[in-house]
C-alpha cells in the first residue's frame, strides 16, 4: 500500500506523504505498517504543525519589524475543541491530506476523530474566545491570546445508572500535544504573600518581598488564519517550582516537605475551575488557589507584554499606543494592579502617570449580570496573597477615584460612594472585581445590545452617571463559520458555494454573502437538496447515539434541541416539565388521534458544576424521564428524548448540523448573549427562544416569522418576582397546567418523587426563574412549531432564510473582531508578506 500509494500522487501530496513517513518513523519511532488511527492522527498532525509554524515565524518576525499597535486577548479560558480539521481547513490542505492519509490506508475522518477536545473552558465565554483567535487571525489583525495550560481541562462528565452526572478528570494532555511548542527558555517569576512596605520618601513606591517565588513557563499554540498566512499566537503559562525541590529537607529525610512547595507550585495549573458563573460554592481553599491562578496568569503575562514592547524602545508613556489588553470578564482584573505595581514601584513613575497608562490600555468585556456570577474577593484573602495589590486597591479607591472625583462631582451624596465603592463593606470586606475593571478601563462594554443595555443601566448604573454613556458600548457576540459551518457541516457548505457560484473561501470570509442564497428559496430543486442534507445530519447524530449509547433514535422525527451549561437561569427545567406536558397530553389521546401528532425528538447535552446541587437533579430528572418515556408502547412513536452525557465541542459539532429547532429559553435578561443560537441558525435550524440576549438581533435579521418567541419581556420580570415574594398565588392558580406536571413528578410517575421535592420546590416557592408565568406560553409556542413543521416545505424555507438571513455577516466572528479592533483597541490589519 505505501509503495504503490507513493506513486500515485502528485507532488503536494507526495510530499505530504513524506512528510507524514518521516514523523511516524522519526518523531514517533514507530513503523508504518502497524500504525493505529492513533498514531496515524499524531504523524498527521506533526506533518501539519511544521506548515503552521513556517506562517508562524514569519508572521511573529513581521510583528516585530513592522511593529504595529498589538492586542492581547486575556482570558481564563480557551475552549479550543479539535485543531487538526480546522488547520487544514484553514492551510486549504484538506484534500491533499485526504488524499495521502487514504493512499496509505488511512481514513481521514477516522484520523480526526483521534484528537481529543483541549477543552480548557467552560462554556460561552471560553468559546467566544476561541472563535476570536480564529478572526483575528483571518482578519490579520496581530491579535495574540493569554491564558493557562490547565493540566486537566473541563471534567468529563459520566451519567450513573441513577442518573446522577459523576465526575472524572479529563487527561488532555495524556499523549503528547503536537499543537504546542514548550518555551521553557520564557519564563517569568511571580510572587505570592509575603509583605509590602511602603518607603516613606514620599514616592508613593513601595517593596515587596519575601513570600513564594513560583515559575511560569510559556507554551505556544499557533492560530492559523483562514486564507492567509497569519498564524497568531496563544501564549499558555504552565506553574512550576522555581527550585526544583528543597534539597535540605530531602538530606534529612523530610521527603515529603521536600516536595511541597513543588507541589503546591504545580498546583496553580493543574485544572480548570469547573465553575461557571459563580464561585460561592467553593470553600477557604478552594478560593485561594482561584485567585493565585489569576495573578500567576496576569502577571506573567504583563511582564511578557512589558518585556516586547520594552523591546522597541519606546518610554512607557507610549504603552498605549503599542498595546491594547482585552480583559474577558473581570478574571484578568488583578492585571489593573499589577501595572500600577510595575510603573510605580519599578519603573518609577508618578501615580498620576501610572494611572493614565493604565486607564489607556485596558478594556473590559462583561459576560453577565447575574449577580452571584459578579467576583469579588474578601479583603483578608487578597491582603494575604498579594499584599501590594490591596494597598493600590486602597490607593484607587482612596486618592483617584472617590475623594477627588466622585465626591466632586456628587458632593455629599454619601450612598452613591457606598454603591460604587470598590470594597463591599460586611463581614469580611471583599473587592467587587466589576467596579475595578470598570474603573480601570478604557472603555467597557456588553455582549449584546440587551445585555449592554442591563450592563449600563443596573451593574454599571452609577459609573455610567460618572464618567459619561461613551466609555460603555456594545459588541454582540460572534461565531467563526469556519467551524461552525464549513468544518461541522461540509455537505451544506458545498450545496453553498455551488448554489452562489462562489469558492467558500470568498463567503467563508464576508458571511453577508449568504444572503444570495435567499432567491433560492423558491427553487424546488434546492429547497431538496437542502432538506436531504438536514437528513443526513440527522442520520449521523443517530449514528453517533447508537454508537456510544447502544440507543436507536427515530430520525422522521423532528430533532429539537437544547445544549448548553446547566443552569437554573437557563430554564433546562422548563424544557423538561415541557416534555412531560406533552407526554401527559399524549397518553390522553386515542390511538387515532395520537397518529396526528407530530413525532419529535428531544435532545438535551450539558454539564452541571460539581457542587450545583438543582442543577446536577434537573439532570437526573431528565434522565429518568427518557427512561420512562422511551419505554412506553403507547407514546414512543410520538416522542422519546435522549440526554447525551459529556458535551463538548466536538459534540456540538454533531448536534448542531441536525437541529430542526433548538430552544434558547432563559427567563428574559438573564442570558447576555448566547452563542449557540448563531451556529444553530447558521445551519438552518430554527430557533424557539425567549425575547433575550442575542435572540432579539437574530430575530431582528431573520424576521420574526421565522423565530418562535415566547415568554415575559425583561421589565416584567422584576415585578413578577416582587410578586412571587410577596403575594404568592399558589402554582394551582397561576399555572394549573404546570401544578399538574409537578404533581405527576411528585407522585412518583418517573421514580421516587422525593428525590425531585428540592427541584421542584424552587418553582413552588418564589419562583424566582419564572417557569410557572412562562410556561402556558411555552407550551403555545411549542404547538406552534408543530403546526410550522406540518408544512415540511414551508418549513425548508423558513430553514434556508435563517441561514441566509440571520447569520449573514452580522453573527460572523470577523464582524466582531473587527469592532473590537477599530472602535476599542485602535489596531490595524497586518498583512504577511510572502507566499502561503
Ligand atoms: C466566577 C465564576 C465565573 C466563571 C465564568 C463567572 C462568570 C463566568 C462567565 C462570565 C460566564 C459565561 O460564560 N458567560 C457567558 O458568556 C457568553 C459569551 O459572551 C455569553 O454568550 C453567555 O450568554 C454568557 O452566559
């Protein structure tokens, strides 16, 4: 096979072929003849780094001779799923890798579906990162990411028999990673605890010392642009002992307290805080590794900042003009002291020329307005850990911010310095990381215009009264087509290209150009192929449920789905209270009548926190109740539903392309923004969602005929809660059709009811999600998606629309990083020279 594969190919794939010989026999020391999938995957993935990292020098070489103004994306999280598919999508070396991998008997998918997800994130706001670097770099913009080589990324998430979500660590890292390039000549010393004197010279400066000296070392992961030689940079810092072990306590046979400060170095990457949303449950410990994270990450990465642009000589005054820092959420927010701490204690700059530098480089995204979900960290904590950083936080708070300016401008107005204070009084104090991001900013801004709205008008309230309406903005949120269509769905990315006679790497990079797709809506041909593709995804969704499930999914059904964190907010609940509503309604029903009744499928993925104890029973529900379900003679023609353990991207990527309808149903101003929508829409699957986040945009774009909204409207909802407070209706009142699920579930219809009293009790007492004011609405809209569905070609059409309209250009990533790059961080496309 490999001799007679060799001859065969032209000359890219011969020397793809070569190149991919050469890392089986040398890099891997391995033969060729009994090479596994695995293997095969790793000899490929050599063979397609060593492309990148030529584009990669070239465009880290041209940054630094054109030196231009540069951006650096500091985010906790990187939820980068698989690498190999997308660098050859974006090298446009799929085919040639096709080719060679089969001539040497290799399937290419089989190859790809080796790699194991880098799933260092969480959910939206890691993701969103994602697609980022990905825009940046195909809209060369010099862009790099920050972040943490976390040793064990997201948990793997396991259903016992029970239906309890179990946990497992997920070894990412467990064979080698071929897409990162240890740098361990860069590295950097940060410093935790020890003490803070101030000099009294009158400087304002101060020295710390003593404490612990733990080592980050760089790993690089290059991010190769779509279409162009561009490959970024994501900068991973991975902890370590700065001395090895304590050779002392070893000599004397203390092994043990040899090894601890190793260890507890180590331990500051070791894994992702699994928590999404709020860190209330995480106990002393649990806290202080948290925030170590933070500042090992922040700091190492302004020093790495500081060190390039030192490099071009330029003073520190001009750092602006070189460097821009996107903070994603407040997580980097420590990095707004830190450089205070470097211009004031180390390069001897005035606080008043610290503070301008500072306040010109930052910029603050907010992810949510939750308000569990808004950090804050106890004084006693932060003065313990990094005792510099609280006497600049007290510096801020004492000498800028309230005495001089805010008193100024509000003379007297004793509450307004309470409200934006930025420490919390009670028991103990605590920093809100939201007011020092805000403050420390250039500018801030939301996810969606909604949720910018909520941003400006309730959490930023008072600092949008202070500093003025246009340090606050919007961006709404994007998604790379990249992967997201080409790569997740590459049947209906070719009926694209040919139906708009168009190369995909024309609309795969200006997405308005889907638009043209809309006059063939009314072309039957088309509107076929269209519906046979959402087959065929169908068909390998239900593959791939009968390959790790052992179950068969009835794919005439209509697939509806909802896949993202478990969260109360999100009202996965009301999706499953939903389902037993109609399972009720149709055991009522006769044979004849049942036979009416559209077939659906419902899907459910998604992870629930550890110590998220609604969250981890809504699971359980769910599970149970497929169980039943699933099983009953009488309905299971009708309806069944399926809850797929372990979500991931690469998960995603399959659900997706087989949606007919996907639910985004979060109780109204809860949601900023959401992203799965967009991917959802973008592969013609319609949307059932409540009148939130960036459902209203899509809606905006695709016609609200094509949009199934229901639901309360965020101004509502603040009094609905007063109510539910205050002048509680009991639920058999406001909601009988409601009561009734929750008596079923009670009574035991799907297992012991007991164990779901704690679920339910959330909306039989305050309510506070709203389930029981949405729910008759619900379940309306729900019957209106059945009737659209009844008329199939109908249907089609509303599903070519969505993809024409609503994710046209608007919902791209390159639309939103393009923001981001001209009205915040004022940088410019760099072109690399030279041939592909
Ligand atoms: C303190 C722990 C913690 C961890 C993560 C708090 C908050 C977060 C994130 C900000 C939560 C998050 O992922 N937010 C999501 O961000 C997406 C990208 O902007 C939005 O699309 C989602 O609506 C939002 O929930």
């Amino acid at each position: 096979v490999w001799k007679s594969g060799m001859r065969s190919l032209d000359n890219n794939v011969n020397s793809i072929t070569k190149s991919f010989v050469n890392h089986v026999q040398t890099s891997l020391a391995r033969q060729p003849y009994n090479l596994d999938d695995l293997g095969a995957y790793q000899a490929a993935a050599l063979s397609v780094r060593d492309n990148l990292l030529v584009n990669w020098n070239e465009t880290q070489l041209q940054y630094t001779r054109k030196a231009p103004k540069r951006a650096y994306y500091l985010s906790l999280e990187f939820l980068m799923g698989r690498t190999l598919d997308n660098a050859l999508l974006n090298l446009g070396l799929k085919d040639e890798y096709k080719t060679s991998v089969k001539s040497l008997g290799f399937s290419i998918e089989d190859i790809l579906d080796k790699e194991r997800d880098a799933a260092l994130g969480n959910g939206g706001l890691g993701r969103l990162a994602a697609c980022y670097l990905d825009s940046s770099a195909s809209q060369e913009l010099p862009v790099w990411g920050y972040g943490l080589r976390y040793k064990y990324g997201i948990f793997q998430q396991l259903i016992s028999p029970e239906g309890n979500q179990l946990e497992a660590p997920d070894p990412w890292l467990e064979h080698q990673n071929p897409w990162e390039l240890p740098r361990l000549d860069v590295t950097y010393g940060v410093r935790f605890y020890g003490h803070a004197d101030r000099l009294d010279d009158g400087s304002g400066r101060a020295i710390w010392a003593g404490g612990q000296e733990v080592l980050a070392v760089a790993y690089d992961v290059m991010i190769p642009g779509y279409g162009t030689k561009t490959t970024n940079n994501l900068r991973l810092w991975e902890s370590k002992s700065k001395r090895g072990f304590d050779l002392n306590s070893f000599n004397a046979g203390n092994y043990e307290k040899a090894v601890e400060s190793s260890n507890s170095a180590s331990a500051i990457t070791s894994v992702l805080y699994p928590n999404d949303h709020t860190l209330v449950t995480l106990n002393m410990f649990g806290k202080e590794l948290r925030l170590k994270q933070q500042y090992f990450w922040t700091a190492a990465s302004l020093a790495d900042i500081l060190r390039r642009f030192k490099n071009m000589g330029k003073p520190l005054t001009e750092l602006p003009d070189f460097v821009a820092i996107q903070l994603n959420d407040t997580h980097p927010t420590l990095a707004i002291p830190e450089l205070m701490r470097i211009l004031i204690d180390e390069e001897d700059l005035t606080w008043n020329a610290a503070w301008k530098i500072v306040t010109n480089t930052f910029f603050y995204t907010n992810h949510t307005v939750l308000p569990e979900a808004l950090e804050k960290w106890a004084v006693p904590l932060v003065e313990h850990v990094l005792p510099r950083h609280m006497q600049i936080i007290y510096d801020i708070v004492i000498l800028i911010y309230l005495f001089l300016a805010v008193e100024k401008k509000f003379p007297g107005d004793r509450d307004r310095l309470a409200r934006m204070s930025l420490i919390e009084e009670g028991q103990p104090k605590q920093v809100r990381m939201a007011h020092l991001a805000c403050i420390g900013s250039r500018k801030v801004n939301g996810v969606a215009e909604l949720h910018s709205d909520l941003v400006r008008t309730t959490i930023l309230k008072d600092f949008v009264e202070f500093e003025g309406f246009s340090k606050f903005g919007n961006v709404t949120n994007g998604i790379t087509p990249r992967r997201w269509l080409d790569q997740c769905n590459p049947e209906l990315s070719a009926l694209i290209s040919k139906t708009l006679k168009l190369q995909k790497g024309i609309w795969l990079k200006d997405l308005y150009k889907l638009e043209g797709l809309l006059k063939f809506t009314e072309n039957k041909t088309f509107r076929r192929e269209w519906a046979a593709i959402k087959q065929r995804n169908k068909e390998r969704l239900a593959h791939h449920v009968l390959t790790t499930l052992g179950l068969t999914v009835n794919t005439n059904a209509m697939f509806d789905v909802q896949i993202k964190r478990l969260h109360e907010y999100k009202r996965q609940t009301l999706n499953i209270l939903g389902v037993i509503h109609r399972y009720l309604t149709l055991k009522k029903m006769t044979p004849a009548e049942r036979k009416k009744v559209n077939s659906r499928v419902v899907f459910f993925a998604g992870k629930a926190a550890p110590a998220y104890y609604i969250a981890k029973l809504t699971i359980r529900l769910i599970v149970n109740v497929a169980r039943i379900i699933n099983d009953d003679p009488e309905t299971k023609d009708y309806l069944t539903l399926y809850f797929l353990p372990d979500y991931s991207v690469s998960l995603a990527e399959i659900l997706i392309p087989a949606s007919d309808i996907s639910q985004h149903i979060s109780t109204a101003g809860t949601e900023a923004s959401g992203t799965s929508n967009m991917k959802f829409c973008l592969n013609g699957g319609l949307l059932l969602g409540t009148v939130d986040g960036a459902n209203i945009e899509i809606a905006e774009e695709v016609g609200e005929s094509n949009v199934f909204f229901f639901g309360h409207l965020t101004p509502a909802v603040e009094d609905l809660r007063y109510q539910h407070l205050y002048h509680p209706i009991p639920i058999e009142e406001n909601c009988p059709a409601l009561a009734h699920v929750l008596n079923q579930v009670s009574a035991g219809l799907f297992g012991d009811g007991g164990v779901y009293e704690p679920l339910l009790n959330t909306i039989r007492q305050g309510d506070y999600y709203l389930l029981s004011d949405d729910f008759d609405s619900y379940i309306e809209a729900l019957a209106m998606v059945d009737d659209a569905y009844r008329d199939r070609d109908e249907w089609i059409k509303k599903s070519i629309r969505t993809t024409a309209k609503a994710c046209m250009g608007k919902f791209s990533s390159d639309r939103a990083i393009n923001e981001y790059a001209e009205s915040y961080w004022n940088i410019e496309a760099t072109p690399i020279n030279g041939n592909k």
